[in-house]
C-alpha cells in the first residue's frame, strides 16, 4: 500500500510525508473527527509476518501511551491497515535538536535543551520504560522553544526483528549513541539511556560526537574499547569542570555513570559556574620600617633563636623600581589582551532573524497557451539565530503584484505575501514552500523580509523573478 497525499489510514487523511529513517517513515495527516493534524509513524512492511513483532508492537504501543509528560511526544493511536503497523502521536511544527549541531553551543543554552529531555527520560525509567535511541533527531524543538522526546518504545517494538549484527545482540539503535552494554549486545537498560544523553550533551558542546567510523561496526567497537576523545581538545574553550562531567557520564561501566539524567544536567550546570582555578587568600604584607632622615640605621645583625626576625628597611631608589616594573607588567598584559582581540576577534552571533528564497524558475509568463497560469515553486527558508524565543514571526514577499497563492496560508496585504509565522524558539528554523502563479505581466518576487516583535527588520538575500511577456 502506497501512501500519498489524500490517502486514508483508518480514519487519518495522509497530507504528505515529512521524514523517513531506518526504523519508520513519517507522514503529516489530519483527523476530521478531531479536527486536527497528527503524525504517523508507519513502520517497515517487511514485519507484518512477523508473530513476536505484532505482540510487541502492540504491548510496546500500550505502554507509551501511557506516558504523560510535557516533554514526551504524546501517543494517541496505533493500528495497522493492509499490513502497515503505524502509530498515530501528536503532531509538533517545528525542527529537531540535530538542526541546531555541528559547532560548540553555550553550555547555558545546552543545559536549557538537555534539561527537559532529562526529565522525560528519568520520567520514563521510573516506569520501567527504557527509550534505547536517545539521539538529536529525537529531540523535537516546538516553535515555542517546547522540547519534546519522541519515539519512546520504537527501538523496543523492533528489537529482534532486523539482521543480527553479532550472535549476541541485533543493531537496534544509531551506533554513534549507543552505550557500549549496547554495542556488546547486552540488554539496554536506563544507563544506556543516560550514556546516550551524554554523547548529545558531548555533542553539543565539543560540535562532535566521541566516536565516529566508516561503518557502524568500527562505530561500536569504539564505544566498547577506545578511550574517550577529551572534549577540551576539541573545544578549548570548555572548562575543565564541565569536561569532567561529560568524562563521567560517558563511562564505559553503567555504574559510574551518573545515576540519574537530572544528575547530569545538574552537573553540567554547576561545573560551568565553578571558577576555572581556586584563588589562594593573599599573604599578609610584611611591615616595612623607614628611618627618618636623621637617625642612624643599625647594620642589622642575626635574630637570636626565639626572638622574631628584624625587617631591614627598603630603600625609596628599590620601591620605584619595583614600582616601575609593575606598571611596565601591566602595559604588557594590557597590550596582549589588544593583540589578541585583533588577532581572534569575537565571533559575531549572527542575525537575531534570517530569511532566504529560492525559485524553481526565473521567468514565467502570466499565462499558457491553454490559458492556464504558469505556475512556480517557492522555497523560503528562515530562521532565529540567537539564544531568544521570538514572537509575531512573519516572512513578506515583496513587492508583489497580482500574484495568488495555491494551497499556501498567505494573506495579500499592500506589503505583499505575508505569511504569519508565530512563535520561533532559540536557534529554531523553518521552510515554507508553495506554488504561486500570476495573473498579469510585470509581477515579480524581490528580497523576503522577516519581522518579530520588538526586533528590526532583517532583509535577506533572494532570487528575482520577472514575469515576460504573454506567449500567444
């Protein structure tokens, strides 16, 4: 059974697919009787046949439902039709952690976005639900900055049913996350969950993951034998305390790994506070006895034993040296800090707001010889590039003229199309795409603009399209 836009599942209208991975394809569908959109995750048809994955599927699907937690993805159906077994959750309009990864990331915004995964996941293990991919694409980003953990219980439900990978154990999991009890084909159990929290955590923070080969096998033997790459190698900017931590939760005994996900995070957060080095209490200065000018000075001569050392007076010619050495040391710290400021300058955070387009043509005309509209695809990517949730996000095509929309939320106002966004979370980012066609010569689409509240307009960088003339 193929699924395209406008097929039902059950009572699920399909809308289109928006993901595909190893363990499940993805589609956006509305539910009429609830009048809502939802995600469907539909699983690989070759498990149909398969007695032990049909009793798992459905004891697995039970107990997900089951969970209710603010950052869990909520689970509302499963069923299977014409030998496809789907599961039916909410449906969440935004991107995923993995869109954010790539370079180090604060340690602040990084323990805002591990911290309510933690939750989920010491939320789940408290009821004996164990979710064995913990890994970014997992890790949904609501618009409104809401993080949510999704596809608790997949990697169960298909636990046993792909090709065993050794006599012990079957590749259930993305290797680059995967605790090395896991990679030994042990049972996985909530350290393996907390190990694979680490590696994100590690991941965000170095812009890497530990442990990466050419093939999932050398993948997992890295898990199990290789030490840990330190993190400050890679990113010396990271604290040492924070290493630390990462060093920990990435144990290869689950023992001594840190015994909750919250305990993580919490870790994380307070070794980024801590100060690099303690600072020693200063000595007390010594006392510094002067002559006046008319007194005689003794030749100091040796303290008894028991009796407290003399101090010899410090001529004025040594203290103005000393003095001078002083302000010379701190010209030449003062100096290097220039130096270093004009050799690694800060990094510039980037616009608060972004915006793109791309077109699938550059000239089209009004109509076609049938008298039909030419039509052409638009592709707008956006986003929000600082550590901020953004309100009242809109994106505006102009100048426009007589342009109209196909199945696009646009509205035509005098600034041109403009497309209401809403909320768009810390580093979050989004597309639209839609077709439009024109009714008239000399339309055209210029550079987007996108607009928040409270925030100046950004204007980015687009193609332009020209209407031509009428073909006959």
């Amino acid at each position: 059974m193929t699924l395209t836009a406008g097929t039902a599942l059950g009572p699920y209208r399909i809308l289109e697919q928006v993901g595909r991975g190893g363990m499940a394809t993805v589609y956006k569908a509305h539910h009429a009787a609830l009048a809502r959109n939802v995600a469907i995750k539909v699983l690989p048809t070759h498990l149909a046949d398969d007695d032990v994955f049909r009793e798992r599927f459905r004891a697995e699907a039970v107990t997900i439902a089951k969970l209710r937690h603010p950052n869990i993805l909520a689970v509302y159906d499963y069923g299977n039709e014409s030998g496809l077994y789907y599961i039916v959750t909410e449906f969440v309009d935004g991107g995923t952690l993995a869109d954010q990864l790539g370079k180090p990331l604060p340690v602040d915004y990084a323990v805002r976005m591990l911290a309510p995964v933690a939750s989920a996941l010491d939320y789940a293990h408290a009821r004996d639900v164990v979710h064995r991919d913990v890994k970014p694409s997992n890790v949904l980003v609501a618009r409104d900055g809401t993080v949510i953990v999704s596809d608790f219980g997949l990697a169960r439900m298909l636990e046993g049913t792909l090709p065993r990978l050794t006599q012990t154990g079957a590749l259930v999991g993305t290797p680059e996350y995967m605790a090395p009890e896991q990679a030994a084909g042990e049972s996985a159990g909530p350290a393996a969950d907390r190990y694979a929290l680490a590696v994100v955590a590690y991941e965000m923070l170095v812009g890497a993951v530990p442990f990466s080969a050419d093939t999932p096998l050398a993948t997992l033997l890295a898990h199990l034998h290789k030490p840990l790459p330190l993190p400050r190698e890679r990113n010396p900017q990271l604290p040492p305390a924070v290493e630390e931590v990462l060093l920990r939760g990435l144990a290869k005994e689950p023992k001594d790994r840190y015994g909750t996900a919250a305990d993580l995070v919490r870790a994380i957060e307070t070794a980024a506070h801590q100060p690099a080095t303690a600072t020693a209490a200063p000595a007390p200065a010594p006392r510094v006895t002067t002559a006046p000018p008319s007194a005689v000075v003794a030749t100091p001569v040796a303290a008894s034993v028991g009796s407290p050392a003399a101090v010899a007076p410090v001529p004025v010619s040594s203290r103005r040296r000393y003095l001078l050495a002083g302000l010379i040391l701190i010209g030449l710290v003062i100096a290097a800090g220039i130096v270093e400021y004009v050799l690694n300058p800060p990094e510039d955070p980037g616009p608060a707001l972004y915006v793109g387009a791309t077109l699938s043509d550059v000239t089209v005309g009004a109509t076609s010889p049938g008298g039909v509209p030419d039509t052409i695809t638009v592709v707008v990517n956006y986003g929000n590039g600082r550590d901020a949730v953004l309100t009242d996000v809109v994106v505006v095509l102009r100048p426009m003229k007589d342009a109209k929309v196909l199945d696009g939320d646009a509205e035509d106002t005098p600034e041109g199309l403009l497309f209401r966004i809403g909320d768009l979370g810390p580093y979050a980012s989004g597309e639209l795409e839609f077709e439009l066609y024109f009714t008239s010569t000399g339309s055209r689409i210029v550079q987007p603009t996108i607009r928040a509240k409270e925030l100046p307009a950004f204007r980015g960088d687009a193609q332009t399209v020209n209407v031509g003339p009428v073909r006959p």
